[in-house]
C-alpha cells in the first residue's frame, strides 16, 4: 500500500460522522479487531468451529470502560476421530480504547493478542495464520439507509518471527448493518510479515475475509465466514468455513 493510499485513508477518518453509530459495535471484524470494547461489568464467551475439526474458545471481560482483557484455548480434531491436536497454549489478549470517537475523530485502541488462526507449526513456532500481536486501531461509524456503517483501520506486530518475517503490518475493514439483526463484515490483512514465501505459509497476497452476522438479540450471535479469498496459504487452493457463536452477559 502506497503513502498516498495510506494518507487517503487517515484523512477519510476525519469525516464528520456518528458518535458511537446506532448498532451494536463489533469488537472484531473476522480475525481483525477494531476499537469496539465490551461495557465494563460484562464478559462474553466466543466458540469458533474451523477447518479440520477445529474449535477454538475466548472469554473475555470488560474490567472497565476503556480496557478488557481475555483468554483463548483450542485445538484441531476436536470434533472427529483421533488424536486432539491441541494448541501449545492458551493465548492472551488485552486491549485498551485511548480515545473515545466523536462526529470528527476516529476511535483509537491498542491492544495485544497472541491468538494466531488455523494449525500451529512447531518448526516455525507460529500459527497457520498469524497472531496479530501488538497493535493499534481506528475506528470511525458512519449512517448509510438509516444503520451504521463503520470503517475499520490498524497497524500490528507478530511476535510469530522465527519464519524470519517479521515486518509491521497493515489491516482494514468495515461493517455495514442491513436491518435490526443482520450485519456483514469484511477485512482485507495485508500480511505484511507473511509473504517471504520462504517456506511459511503465506503466498503474499493478504487475507481477505467476510462474514455474516445474525443478531439474534443484542447479547447473543451466530456468524458464518469466508476466509482466505485471496488463497493466500501455500498448498491450500480452497477458502476456509468458519462458524462462530458468540454470547454477551453481565456480571
């Protein structure tokens, strides 16, 4: 991405636009967060049923009106016969809103998540799909047909290098209400620090993914997602299916 593409992109942010939107926020996009937080008091219990018989469990909890930290634990073969393949760990996550958004700034948020997507290579001591690591986000929502449209941008750093890859790298994206209960998302991750192709996964065209998602009410979803679109994973000519079930409760 150009500079000049990058700059465009920071000066559409300062749009006048809403304050917070009318919907629900997402706190992430498919893999890529936003600045959405949780309401302090609350927790919520993310399952996400992946490729491989893959399933893969993240609480977290909103401790306060800026910051919410969580856990995450899965494995693939989960469901099916023979051996589990569990992840190496159980992954982090944190993140802090800096700034709250207004009709003329974006919501900023910095955060760390150490949950990486997809199987785990031990040689390379990385996930199939990075972990986004440390990273910053804007935010910004917008009204289009009467719900909110909002527009997602990042920067982040893996911590996943020993492929010998370790660049900063980019994510953006949206999310557009169509009624009271659906919403669609979609992201493009430029992969910045996954496009050697020296033997790792990525092919050096990003990751491109969209979902959609079904409020069944404001405390409980089901998203579907198509993953990869841009067949970005060396040996893998398909895109991935994921399901996620995500529910949102108070203390």
């Amino acid at each position: 991405m150009k500079k000049s593409q990058i700059l465009g992109l920071l000066f559409f942010f300062l749009l006048p636009g809403l304050s917070g939107g009318q919907d629900i926020q997402p706190r992430k996009l498919v893999d890529c967060p936003t600045a959405g937080l949780l309401p302090k008091g609350s927790f919520d219990l993310e399952i996400r049923a992946y490729s491989g018989g893959g399933l893969l469990a993240q609480i977290s909890v909103g401790l306060t009106d800026r910051l919410a930290m969580g856990l995450s634990f899965g494995g693939r073969n989960i469901i099916g016969a023979g051996k589990i393949d569990w992840n190496p760990r159980p992954e982090a996550q944190i993140k802090y809103r800096l700034f709250e958004e207004s009709p003329f700034w974006p919501a900023v948020a910095i955060g760390f998540d150490s949950q990486g997507y997809g199987s785990y290579s031990e040689d390379l001591e990385r996930y199939e799909i990075k972990s986004k690591g440390a990273y910053g986000v804007l935010s910004k929502n917008y009204l289009l047909g009467g719900r909110s449209l909002g527009f997602h941008l990042g920067a982040n750093y893996s911590f996943e290098k020993k492929d010998g890859d370790d660049d900063l790298s980019l994510f953006l994206g949206l999310d557009k209400s169509l009624n009271e209960e659906l919403s669609v998302v979609a992201e493009y991750d430029l992969a910045l620090n996954d496009d050697r192709q020296n033997g790792a996964f990525g092919a050096g065209r990003g990751y491109l993914n969209l979902g959609l998602r079904w409020n069944i009410e404001r405390r409980f979803f089901f998203e579907l997602d198509i993953k990869n679109l841009t067949d970005n994973i060396e040996n893998i000519s398909a895109f991935d299916r994921e399901l996620r079930i995500v529910t949102l409760q108070f203390f």
